[in-house]
C-alpha cells in the first residue's frame, strides 16, 4: 500500500504532464478552432495543477488561521488585536515561504549542513513571535494567490481565442482551419 | 515625486486605458489626446528614471510596502531603464501616428483601438519594470491579450494570423509560466534577485529541475519572440495587422522578449550558469545565424513591402540572440544595443509602410514608385531607417552592428560575423531595391524627358501626424549613433555587475 | 617633425560644400544663384585648403577632433602630407568641374540639375572628409558617405542604362565595403584596442599575426574597390552611363582617387612600410597590381567608346598607384603619391574633353572623331597634352611621377615589374596619343585636305572649354613645378627613413 | 484512503480531458470540458487550495463553458475531427 500511496503522491506530476501533452497535441494537431481553444484550456488547467501541487504539502490544511491560533501567542495583545492578526498572516506566509526554501534546499544534495542552518533559523524565529503557527501545518497560500491570477488570465485568453473564432467565422463561414487556409489560397 | 517615478511609468498608460474605455463610449474625440497626453508622461517618467538609475544605480521600487520575497517589486536597472524609455518612446511616437490611420481603418471602433493600445503599452513596460517572475507572466499575457486583439482589429487575414498567434502565444508564455514553476519549487522565490541568490547560496545549478526550468523559459520566450524555427507566426500577423497595430508591435513585442531573454539569462540565471555550466554557446550561436539567414532570404522573396519587413525583423532576432549567447560583453553590450536601435529602426520602416499605404493603399513594393519626387521629406525618413537597418554609419544601426560583429571576434564565432555581413549585404540589396523603384518608378522611360523637370513636381507629403513621428524617429536613430558611448556606457555599467569574458579593453 | 597643432579649418574645409546644399536647394529656382552658390562654396573650399597648405609643408599636422563617437574612437580629421596633397587636387579640380558642369549641364538641357548640384556639393565633402581624416574609422565613415552620394549622380538619366549601371555601381561599393572593409576595421579595433589614428609607423605591428595581416592586407585592398583592382573594377566602365562632369569627377579626381588613397592610407598609416616590409607580404598586392595594368590597358585598347576607353586606362593607373606604394621603396611611393595628383590632371582634362565632344557634336565614339580637330582645336590640343601626361611623356606632369615609380621599382630591385612598366606606358601611348593624332591628321584624305579656317570651328560654351584648357595647362605646369608635391608627397615619408 | 479517491479523480481528469477532444459534437465537448473543470475544482480543493478551487469553479468552469457554448451556438456545431 505505501508503494502505490507513494506513486499516488507524484502521481499528480504524472497526470500533469500526461494533461499538458494532450493539450499541446490538441493545440497543435486539431483542425478546428474551438476544439484548439479546449486543448488550451487543459493545457493551462494543468499547468495550474502543476503549481497548486507544488504548494501542497501532505496532511496540511487550507491556509486560514482561526482565531484561537492567532491568539494563542498574544495573551497581552490589547486594542492591537487585529492589526496583531494581520501580523501573524503575514507571518505565516513568510513561514510557508521559507519552509519551501528548506525543502528546495534539503533537495539539493551535497547542502544539507545548509539547509539545517536554515532551519534552525527558522525555528529561532518561530520561538519569539508566535509559537502556535507552523508553516508545514498550511498549503502554501502564495501559489494560491498567483494561481487565481493564472486562472483569470487562461479565462480572458480563452474568451478572446473565442472571439476571434467568431470574427472568422463571420468573415469564412468556417471554424475549420484548413478550409480558411483553403478560401485565403483560391482568393478571397 | 521623483522617487515615485518608476510606478507613474506603468500608472500613466494604465489607468488612462480604463478612462478611455469609458470616456470614449461618449466622446470618441477625446482618446486621442488623452493617449498621448498620458504616453507623455509616461515618457517623462521613464526618462527621469533612466536618470536616477544612471546616478544613484538601480532602483528597487516595493509595491504597496511588502517585502521583496513576497510582495510584487519592481527593480530597475540600467538594461529596464533603457527598455522602459524606448517602449514609452515608441509608444508615443505611434500613438501620435494613430491620429488619421485610426479614423481611417478603424473608424468605429477608434476609442476601443486606444484603450487597447494603451493597454498594451502598459503590458510591456510592465514586463520591462516589474522583478518578479511570476509578475512578468501576468504582464506578458495582458500585452499578448492586447496584442491579439489589436491584429484581429485587421482584415480577414489579419484574423487567422491572430488566432494562430494566439495558439503559439499562449504555448509561449505557458512554457515560461512552467519554467518559472520549477524555479519557485527549487527556490522558494519568485522575485528575480532573490532567485539568482538563493541559486548561488545553495549552489542548485547542478540540478536537473533548473536545467528544465530553463529549457522551458528559454524555449518559451523564444517562441514568443519568433526566434527562427518558432517564427512561423510573425509574418502574417504583422503584415496584415492594421497599420498601427502592427506599427507599434513590430518594434516592440519581439524586442521586449529578447529583453526577458536577457533578463533571465543574465539577473536570474546568471551568466555564469548559462554560460559555462551550460555551455551552449555553439549550439545557439548558430542557431541564431540560421536564423539571421532564413529571415534574410525569407525577406528577399516577398513582394509585399511590410511583410519584407517583418522577414527583417526575424533575422534581427537573430542577431540579438546570438550576440547575447557570445557569452562576450562586447556581444551582450551590441544585443542590448541593438534591442533600442532595432526597435527605433523597425519603427522608421514600420511607419513608412503606413505612409506607403494610407497614401496609395497598396501594399506591394512597387508602390514606392516616383516617391522621391511626391514625398521627398518621408523618403528622408525612410533612408534614414534603411541606412540603419543596412548598417551605414552614424546611424544607429551602425553602431549596435559594430558592438555585435565586435563581440562576435572577441569570441571567436566568426560563423556569427560572417552571418551578420550577409544579413547586412542583404538588408542593403533590399532597401536599394526599394530605392531604385522609388526612384527610378516601375518601367524606366527609354531615354530622359527633360520636361520632367524638379520644378514642377507634384509635392504631397503624408499629412503632419504621420510625418512628424517618421522623422522623429528619424532623427532619433541619428542621435542615438552619434551619442552611442553614453549609452553604451550605461549599458556597460549594467553589466559590469556580470563579471562576463570581456575584450582587451 | 611631427609637431601638430589644433585648428578647426580641416572640418571647415570638409563642411563648406555640405553647407553649400542649402543654398543650392534654397536657389534651385533661380539656376544662376545656384551655381553661384556652387561656385562660392569650391572657392572657400580651395582657399582654406590653400591656408593650410604652408602649415603642412612646414611639417606639422594640424588636428581636430569633432566627436568621441565610441569608446576610444573618435571622429578626427588631421592633414599631413598625402592629406593635403589629395585635398589640394580635389578641390582645386571641383572648382574647374563646377564650371564645367555648367557648360554641361546646360548645354544639353539635363533635367533635375539642382538635385545634380546638391549631390556633387556632398560628394566633395565626402571627398575632402577622406582626405583630411585622422583616423581608419573616420575614413571609413566618409568612403560610405561618397558611395552613397555619388548614386544619384551616377544613375542621373533614370533611364534604362543608369538603373544597370547604378545597380552595379553600388553592388560593387557596398559589397566590398560592407562584406570587406567593415570585419577587417572591426579586426583591427578588436585586435589592436588602439585609436586606429593613422601614424607613419602603423599601429598594426605586433598585433597580429602575419598570416592575418595578408588576410587583412587584400580585404583592405580589395575592399576599396573605388580603387578598381580587378576583379572588383566592372563598376567603373558600369558607372559611365553618368554625366561627363560626374564621369570626370568620379574617374579622375574623387571617387576612384579615394579608393587609391585609401589603400594608400591602409598601408602607410594603418599597417606602416617598415612593418610590410619585415612581412614581405606586400609583393602579392604589387603582382595583383601589375595584373590589372596589363589586362585593363589591352581591354582598352579595344574600346571604340571613348568614354569607356577612358575608363579601362583609369583603371590601369590607379593600379600604378598601388603597385607604387607596394613596391615599399622610397622613391616607388613619393611616386604613386604624386601620381595622384598627375593622373588626376590629366584624366580630368579627357574627360572633359570627351564631354566637350559630346555637347558640341553629340559624338561619342573613337571612330567618329577623325578630323576634328580642325573643328575643336582647343578641345584636342588640350586632349592631346591629357594624353601626354596620362601617358607620361614630356613635357607634363605625368612624367614626373612615372619617373619616381619606374625609378623606386629599380629601387626595390623588382625587375619583372619594370617590364610591366615599361609595356602598359607603350599601351597608354598605343590606345591615348592616336585619337589627338587622328583628330588632327584623319586618315580620310578629303578631310585632311580642308584647309582650316577659324569659322569652321564649332567649339563647345565657353564654360566647357575653359576648363579644359585650365587642365590641361595645369599638366603642364606641374612638369616644371612638381617639386611641392614631392615635397608633401615626403613628410609621409619622414620619418619612415 | 483519500489518495485513492484523489487517484479516481486524477484518472477521471485524463479522461474527460480526451473525450472533450475527441468528441465531434462541439457543444458536448463544452459541456464535458466544465466536468473536467469541476474535476479539477475537486482536487484542488482536496488539496487545501479551496480558494483556487472556487475561483476554477466559477471561471474556470462556470465562465468558460458560458463562453464555448455561445460561441458553438453562434458558429457551427459540428467539428471535423
């Protein structure tokens, strides 16, 4: 069961790829202009899958914090409250930041005495700020954010990409490729 | 005030797109000067930039006060500073173009044309400012959005070329988006300095991920900047854009991906890996000079004039991708050269094409025909522009050649030299092609009719938007070839930082 | 020896006829002004030509550097001997050819002729910017400009022949400008890091290799093709189709003068005599040289064109030139440097000369001009004494600077080349003296019979023969009073021994 | 077990992917690439990105299908391959 659990763990870089292939040969390959537009869409879809997979961490959670977890290292705070919280948010993306420091790093071989260092630094850090928040606990909200970006502007690529097949089929009656090519050569 | 220069670059076309979207769904009249009043200081801008950048060194400019790592940074160094001041340039230069072509091809929709435009303009300085990786992905596609648009605003043609344009586009900028993913799984960092130090610190470079990140962003922006075999589709597109359209594309877009190519090779990857661990020198150097010679002889068979020149552009691509994979500083310093005086010159023929055109509608070359005699003031222009694009001294073609084939001996690629020579001999075959028609018109009159005489000839130049940004750009290649130390100079201090093979200097 | 002083005149000299465009565009409806203007210009041009003159003779260059254009390169005129020389001839001779083109140009009621003026006034200033430049870049930056320039001039007529003509004009210049010149320029700047100021000891040596330095030395050489070394001189007898005030500028006095000197330059200033000499590489230019004297006197000998005849013999001399200066002797170079200036006397007066014909009679051809000389006495007296000098028989100029080269050829110890010598003058006598001979003493005996009477002669306008008998004195002159030339002709020797 | 119900998805996600490309009835393959959307939506949110997940829901899936169909409507239905 480990065996297949661990391919099932990478098995989303495999789907990604597997995903990105198609989308690429539909982009390339397919005749009609939608169904370019589609292959696009999942080429895009996967790439996104490829960057939420690299924010994902096994057994974390979705990167909110509640309350008592923001609280918990402040029981002075006062009138600061919220802008304490804000602080912790902020923090805890920059802890979730530097814990994919640490891992990029354990994976170079040969740097671990680095990487341990930068540990320990971290962990120096937590200690003094707020204890209760660890980075491996959350889903690396940073690539969240750029995805939703990502998301929006595979959208707007689409939409446009559309539009244009509209155009075309307004000026060829055609959403084929090879005929449109056809009617430019004979001459308009 | 000053220091906020570097966001007032972007801000001033940006916003000014929002509001003539919405101003110009009542009063079409007023895009127009809004456009250039806002090019305009962006202009400004970028200029005052440049300047802060050339005394106080480069500026890092954090957006709403988060910390590099994490917030989106702008850093701009001399090579962004020089972009964003050419960018702005060209975008000012077209917009006061626009003026009578807009109305003329795109009548109805002149206020969505500018909107657009400015948008794109915004896209591409953004992708010359911003020092986030991440950020520049978002800042290309809004520019290849825009772009796509702006093509499909053409005719039928112009159509399928944006679409086709649209499929490689994306699979470009897709690729870059892929790279940039592996960087930040290694790195942890999207910001591009932070990124090149954390590389070197942990000491990542034998690792495939960044090998594969950087196939993937460097094949990426190669497709996007119609790098030889991945150029098939620039020349439609350009061609058959309306003349605007491509007028501020063609110098801009290719030449604003060679600046990420450089960028990334040389701030984020850094020369060193590209470079030496690499070693791709060869491969790539000679790619470039297939490429220089495709595009060359691929110019030679047309007989539409803007599509000849888009042919240009594909072998200037060539020349700046090998210059920069010279590995040489002389060779580095001649690509990022090149990167202003190519956009400065492909603007120049750009926009005498458009004269051309709106002038006779016609879009073959013989339609240059006895344009010394009507149009002696754009031909000037136009001269100027070829001059420099052929590499005739003290344009600024001249000069970015002189730096390229300079590199080229420092390193040893004569291959690269030589391709250069041909390219240059065969730019010159083209233009005096031109300049022979224009001269001598189509069919040559047996014999000379005295009667034909200077006095008389009918005079009728393109109307004074049109003129004014032809031979300010004109005057701009001159300046920039006979000021080119200073920029250079500038160009050099950007990469002293590099610690690149130099020559015996 | 060597002492130099800064002035501004040099620049001066090269901008008055730039400078000059203005008012000859400003005038152009006025065709009187507008040659006034011309006029004007090629005075002030001469005179502060002249001004300069004892300054050089004196020894001392004078300097001025416009623009540092590029790290370590600027753009920098400085007049020394062979400067000044070329200078001196050039603009002494547009004057005379201003005048004459007017004749011309007027004569035949030639369209476009401010556009005519307007380029010969940019082509001299490209002339005199070769002449007076400080450095290879500057050189280089001015040979571009006079290829440019001189294109509308040649393909004037816009008709057929001067579409082939110009294309092939150009093809020639920028090929071997662009495909030669400018990666050698580059080499030598990559290589030697240096100003590329000219220096009469050459700032190439030990620098390069000497197989590089061959290379280099036939990329130059070649690469000035205005100098019409074969294989790269089909565009001069191409660019006939011009004008005869072009033809006689571009054939006798600039553009293919530009071409020599630039050789000329390139192996005093660039790789300097002393360094060709340890090389010993200089023999194949010489042998090249030698070539195209031969084959270019045969080849024009066979012309029934006069103007193409011309042509081929101008080809053969410039290549004495070359193969003066190759020879490396002393005497070889005193005499292909003077040799500028006596060719382009005497060239400049049969060309204009064959013009003349050709305005008065409308003849272009050898084998018409029996007998008229009765017709045109001046026309071929003048004719005769430039055949004299290109030939290099007493009493012109000519002889002068044929007896340096044949002397230095002795010099060198090149044996073989002074056969070359002494055959091509038996040429340039064979195919130049029988056209003055035949136009005085025809072969067609009625003709020769007519008595000669003044009203049966027809010469051209006033403005077209004057200058030719200018000329043509001035090849005279110059066999008396040569002795300025050698002079300058020696500061470039100075200090090479 | 949960990797075994993300492993179902994932293989889900090729197929749709496919089915989408390969049928010749353009509006089922809009219709086909919003499961595939909302497939994606799935895993993501099974990953702890339920923000993305959301936005894919409503963009990703809801808009572009919007988008494909009324382009199909307004061209043609049929595709040649």
């Amino acid at each position: 069961m480990e065996l297949l659990q661990s391919i099932a763990d990478s098995f989303n870089y495999w789907i990604y790829i597997i995903l990105m292939m198609i989308g690429l040969y539909a982009l390339v390959a397919k005749n009609n202009l939608v169904k370019k537009l589609i292959g696009m869409s999942i080429f895009q879809t996967a790439i996104i899958l490829f960057y939420v997979s690299i924010g994902y961490k096994d057994g974390a959670t979705i990167p909110i914090l509640y309350e008592h977890q923001a609280h918990h290292g402040h029981h002075d705070a006062g009138h600061g409250d919220a802008e304490d919280a804000h602080h912790d948010v902020e923090h805890a993306v920059e802890e979730a930041a530097k814990e994919i420091h640490a891992v990029a790093e354990d994976h170079a071989d040969g740097h671990d005495a680095h990487a341990d260092d930068h540990d320990t630094l971290v962990d120096s850090h937590d200690a003094h700020t707020s204890s209760a928040i660890h980075a491996e606990d959350f889903a690396n909200p940073l690539v969240h954010v750029l995805m939703l970006t990502a998301i929006v502007v595979g959208v707007a690529t689409l939409g446009v990409g559309l539009a244009i097949t509209q155009k075309l089929y307004g000026e060829f009656g055609s959403i084929e490729e090879s005929e449109i090519i056809e009617q430019i050569r004979t001459g308009k | 005030m000053t220091e906020q220069a570097p966001i007032f670059i972007l801000l001033f076309p940006f916003l000014t797109a929002v509001i003539v979207a919405l101003v110009g769904l009542r009063h079409k009249s007023l895009s127009w000067p809004l456009t250039l009043v806002s090019l305009g200081a962006s202009v400004c801008a970028s200029l005052s930039t440049l300047a802060q950048v050339v005394e106080h060194g480069p500026i890092r400019y954090k957006l709403g006060g988060w910390s590099p790592p994490f917030g989106i940074e702008f850093h701009i160094d001399g090579l962004s500073a020089l972009v964003a001041v050419t960018v702005s340039v060209v975008a000012l230069l077209t917009a006061i173009y626009s003026k009578d072509n807009v109305d003329a091809e795109t009548p109805d929709k002149s206020s969505q044309y500018y909107s657009l435009f400015l948008l794109l303009v915004s896209g591409l300085l953004g992708i010359v400012i911003t020092g986030d990786a991440f950020n520049l992905y978002v800042m290309l596609e809004v520019a290849a959005l825009t772009s796509y648009a702006l093509i499909a605003m053409g005719n039928k043609r112009a159509s399928l070329a944006a679409f086709k344009y649209l499929i490689m586009g994306t699979i470009g900028a897709s690729f870059y988006l892929l790279g940039v993913g592996y960087l930040y799984i290694k790195t942890g960092s999207l910001n591009m300095l932070d990124i090149r130090e954390i590389l070197e610190t942990a000491g990542l470079f034998n690792s495939p991920t960044i090998l594969v990140a950087f196939i993937l962003i460097t094949v990426g922006v190669w497709i996007k900047m119609a790098f030889f075999p991945l150029h098939s589709w620039l020349p439609n597109c350009y061609a058959f854009a309306p003349t605007t359209s491509s007028n501020i594309m063609a110098p801009l877009v290719t030449k604003v991906m060679i600046y990420v190519m450089v960028r990334m090779v040389l701030t984020v990857f850094g020369p060193n890996y590209a470079f030496e661990i690499l070693d791709w020198e060869n491969i790539v150097v000679w790619l470039a000079v297939i490429a220089i010679l495709a595009g060359s002889i691929g110019a030679l068979a047309q007989k539409d004039l803007r599509k000849m020149l888009t042919f240009l552009i594909i072998a200037e691509v060539g020349y700046m991708v090998g210059g920069l994979w010279l590995a040489d500083e002389t060779g580095i310093t001649g690509t990022i050269f090149h990167i202003i005086s190519d956009a400065f010159m492909t603007l120049c023929v750009f926009l005498f094409a458009g004269i051309v055109f709106a002038k006779t509608g016609a879009r073959d070359i013989y339609a240059l025909e006895g344009m010394f005699k009507k149009m002696p003031l754009t031909m000037v222009g136009f001269l100027v522009g070829a001059f420099s694009l052929i590499g005739i001294p003290p344009t600024a073609g001249f000069f970015s050649k002189w730096y390229l084939v300079q590199g080229g001996i420092n390193s040893g690629n004569w291959e690269y030299v030589v391709a250069l020579l041909i390219s240059s001999l065969i730019n010159a075959v083209l233009f005096f092609r031109l300049i022979e028609i224009a001269y001598f018109g189509k069919k040559p009159a047996e014999g000379h009719d005295h009667h034909h005489g200077d006095d008389h000839a009918k005079v009728s130049e393109a109307s004074f938007t049109m003129l004014l940004p032809l031979l300010s750009t004109a005057a701009i290649l001159i300046v920039i070839g006979l000021y080119n130390k200073e920029l250079v100079s500038v160009i050099q201090d950007f990469l002293s930082q590099f610690n690149l093979a130099t020559s015996i200097r | 020896m060597s002492s130099t002083i800064t002035s501004i005149t040099p620049l001066l000299a090269c901008l008055v006829s730039l400078i000059a465009v203005l008012p000859i565009v400003l005038l152009r409806k006025s065709p009187n002004a507008r040659e006034g203007a011309t006029f004007v210009a090629g005075i002030i041009k001469f005179g502060l030509v002249l001004y300069m003159l004892p300054t050089v003779l004196a020894g001392t260059k004078i300097e001025y550097t416009l623009w540092q254009i590029l790290p370590n390169i600027a753009i920098e005129f400085r007049v020394d001997g062979l400067g000044m020389l070329f200078g001196l001839v050039a603009s002494s001779l547009w004057i005379l050819t201003s005048l004459y083109s007017i004749g011309y140009m007027r004569g035949l009621k030639e369209h476009s002729q401010t556009r005519f003026f307007t380029f010969f006034a940019i082509s001299l200033s490209a002339t005199i910017g070769v002449a007076f430049s400080g450095n290879l870049f500057t050189l280089y930056l001015f040979y571009e400009m006079l290829s440019l320039a001189t294109y509308p001039l040649v393909t004037h007529h816009q008709d057929k022949e001067a579409r082939t003509g110009g294309r092939t004009y150009l093809t020639y210049l920028l090929t071997t400008s662009i495909g030669f010149v400018l990666p050698a320029l580059i080499f030598v700047f990559v290589k030697t890091g240096s100003s590329m100021d000219f220096s009469p000891e050459g700032f190439l040596a030990g620098h390069i290799s000497p197989s590089a330095a061959l290379v280099l030395l036939l990329l130059f050489t070649f690469g000035f093709a205005k100098a019409g070394i074969m294989p790269f001189h089909s565009w001069l007898p191409g660019a006939m189709v011009a004008p005869t005030p072009v033809s006689a500028l571009l054939h006798a006095v600039a553009v293919v003068k530009v071409g020599v000197f630039c050789v000329l330059r390139v192996f005093t200033g660039v790789f300097g005599i002393d360094y060709l000499e340890s090389l010993d590489i200089a023999t194949v230019v010489a042998w090249i040289a030698a070539f195209t004297v031969i084959t270019s006197s045969l080849i024009a000998l066979s012309q029934d064109n006069l103007k193409r005849r011309l042509a081929f013999s101008t080809i053969g001399q410039l290549s004495y030139i070359i193969l003066g200066v190759a020879l490396l002797s002393d005497r070889a170079v005193t005499g292909s440097m003077t040799h500028i200036a006596m060719h382009a006397v005497g060239k400049i007066t049969l060309f204009m000369c064959a013009g003349a014909v050709f305005v008065a009679t409308g003849k272009k051809y050898i084998s018409q001009m029996d007998g008229l000389g009765k017709k045109m006495p001046f026309t071929f007296a003048a004719f005769t004494i430039g055949a004299l000098s290109v030939t290099g028989l007493p009493p012109t100029g000519g002889l002068i600077s044929k007896f340096y080269l044949v002397t230095g050829t002795v010099d060198a110890g090149q044996v073989a080349l002074l056969v070359i010598f002494l055959i091509s003058t038996i040429l340039n006598a064979a195919y130049l003296l029988p056209i003055g001979y035949r136009a005085f003493f025809p072969k067609d005996k009625e003709l020769s019979k007519t008595p000669f009477s003044w009203k049966a002669v027809e010469e051209a306008s006033l403005p077209c023969v004057l200058p030719v008998c200018i000329t043509s004195t001035l090849a005279l002159v110059l066999f008396i009073k040569p002795q300025f030339l050698i002079n300058l002709a020696g500061l470039m020797l100075g200090s090479g021994g | 077990m949960i990797w075994i119900f993300d492993l179902i998805i994932l293989v889900f996600l090729v197929i749709t992917a496919i089915i989408s490309l390969q049928v010749k009835d353009l509006l089922s393959a809009a219709m086909i690439l919003g499961v595939y959307s909302f497939l994606m939506c799935l895993l993501w949110s099974g990953m702890g990105a339920v923000d993305v997940a959301f936005t894919e829901a409503a963009v990703g899936a809801g808009v572009s299908a919007v988008f494909l169909i009324s382009t199909v409507l307004r061209t043609s239905r049929r595709s040649s391959d």
